[in-house]
C-alpha cells in the first residue's frame, strides 16, 4: 500500500500490514494489527540500517 503524505516529511512510502482477528459467537475476542514501522522511518528520514 502506497500512503502519500502520511507522514510529516511528505514523503510517500509503502507499507505492508495484516489485521488478525479472533471471533468466538459472532463477536471479536482478539484483534490484533502487524505493520512494517522501518518504512515509516526511513520516510521520515530516519537512519535505519538495512539487514
């Protein structure tokens, strides 16, 4: 996903993430979210060494 100026340095950045949710009688018992936060970083401008 391609976010345009989502973040204070205008920069645009792509980012991957995953919602997991657990449902137990048609209600949500657990939600949780995964994100990539390095794409964030390096669109602000962050140092972030490669791996």
């Amino acid at each position: 996903m391609r976010f345009t100026g989502a973040v204070h340095s205008g920069r645009t950045y792509d980012n991957h993430f995953v919602s997991v949710i657990a449902i137990q009688d048609r209600r949500v018992t657990h939600w949780r979210d995964y994100l990539n936060p390095v794409a964030v970083f390096q669109a602000l401008g962050w140092l972030v060494e490669p791996r």
